[in-house]
C-alpha cells in the first residue's frame, strides 16, 4: 500500500507555487468526488444525475465552501469538523462522538443521510443534502477536520511552508495536494488504485470509524509539529502516502454511502 499511494511525481524537484488556500482545497474535495464517481453503480449515477444534472460529484463537491460567504448559510460553519479531544481509543471516540450532540460532521452526515433515504423528499432539498453530504465525507478524510478544539484543528499551530508562514490546518487542506501540480483528473488517475478486498473493507467500516482513523492521523501530525514547523520538501515525502489514502478512502467510502442511499 505504501508503494501504491507514494505519488512524488519530481514534486521534491518542482518550485513550489503559491496557491490561494481553500478548504480540502477545491482540488482535494474535487479529487473525492471524482475517486467516488469512479466507484458508484451505474444505477446510483443515474438516480444522482437527477438530481444534480449535469453537475459532476467531483463540482458538486465545493458546495458548502463555496456559499461560506452568504450569509443565510452561516448556521452549516461548524457542520465542516468534528473536535476530539487528544488520547482517545476507538470505544473512548466512538462514545464522544454519540454524546455529543452538537451541528458537527458526524450527527450531520447521519442527518442527510437519513434524508436522503426519504422517497418523498422534496427536489431542493435532495440537492442540498447531496451536495451536504458530499462535502462531508471529504471533511471527516482530512485529518485536521477531526483535530482538537483548543487549537481549532491545527488553525493555530503556526507553521512554516517552504518559508512562508502557514498553519497546519491548512497545510493539510491544499498546501501538500497542491504541490504535486496535479489537476483533480490526473492525481485521481494517480491514486486511484485500491483493490477490491481494500474497497470492500474501507466501505464496511461504520462512519464513527471513518472519524477515528482522521482522528489518529491528527495525533500523529500534532507529534510531528512538536517537533518541528518548519516543513518542505521532507514533510511531502513523509506525508504525501497519508493525504493520498486519505483522498482514496473519502472517494470510495462516498461512493458505498451513495450506492446505499441510491443503489438499492
């Protein structure tokens, strides 16, 4: 699997180029969506394309970035994360998250998700909660969106990017997926490459799972920031193989959640 997800691509010869940061970046939730697009059954794209038209998964998956800026959509802002406090084990997590009851990913994806199974749902709100869940199932896949509370998830872990002032949060969001100068097209075709045994696996695994793998992720990047901010060409190579399962796992396990919305 190491071999399979280490995408380097010359990147550790390229000059890296600045790019305006978003969250999973646009290219991250785009290569989620279009990993998924990939794996759904015919039918489930059938029913989607209903839905959403001639809109894909892959641009249907900046939704709720995109309408961060309107106002009216200011109550979704917390819905993107979920904060876990450090040294949990999975029961430990699993328990945290079913306590508590606030608008995070985890009680929200549950929420579209059950929506989305109501044979009588509204047309307008079949696309919100599409595009919702969409969105969401690449968030819970970036570590940092499962981080913990006191740092808002790596916000405030001030950290260096080839010399440029950064933060780890946003590192994670675009700075490493964007340094590989792939559009969402070619580093889908990079990645995507997960075997059958692999796919089944990831997609039975329950969403409280999901969370918790994002959640180790999270704990090991916190320990790599203790010891060192000041990231570049070797923090690429150590975590290029993490981001790329990471975007694999959200697109494949998107792809399951759809098919058990649509597919049957």
């Amino acid at each position: 699997m190491k071999t399979l997800f280490k995408i380097t691509l010359l990147s550790a010869f390229i000059l890296y180029l600045p790019m305006q940061s978003k969250a999973w970046g646009l290219l991250g939730h785009r290569i989620v969506g279009e990993v998924a697009e990939n794996h759904i059954s015919s039918k489930t794209k059938k029913k989607i394309k209903k839905i959403l038209g001639h809109e894909s998964i892959a641009m249907s998956s900046t939704w709720m970035d995109f309408i961060k800026s309107n106002p009216h959509y200011r109550y979704m802002n917390n819905w993107h994360f979920v904060n876990l406090p450090e040294g949990l084990n999975l029961e430990q997590a699993k328990a945290a998250l079913e306590q508590d009851t606030t608008a995070n990913a985890f009680n929200k994806l549950r929420f579209v998700t059950a929506e989305l199974k109501k044979k009588d749902l509204p047309m307008e709100e079949k696309q919100r909660y599409l595009r919702i869940l969409i969105h969401l199932v690449g968030d819970i896949h970036q570590p940092m969106h499962c981080g913990r509370a006191a740092d808002k998830g790596g916000n405030d872990i001030k950290v260096k990017w080839f010399n440029r002032p950064d933060n780890l949060h946003s590192i994670w969001d675009s700075n490493i997926i964007e340094y590989q100068q792939l559009s969402y097209t070619e580093y889908t075709n990079a990645v995507n490459a997960a075997g059958k045994l692999q796919i089944k696996q990831w997609q039975n695994d329950d969403l409280s799972t999901w969370i918790y793998e994002s959640y180790q992720k999270s704990e090991e990047l916190y320990k790599a920031a203790e010891e060192s901010t000041d990231y570049s060409y070797r923090y690429n190579y150590d975590w290029i193989d993490t981001t790329n399962q990471q975007l694999v796992k959200g697109g494949i396990r998107l792809a399951g959640l759809l098919d058990e919305i649509f597919g049957n």
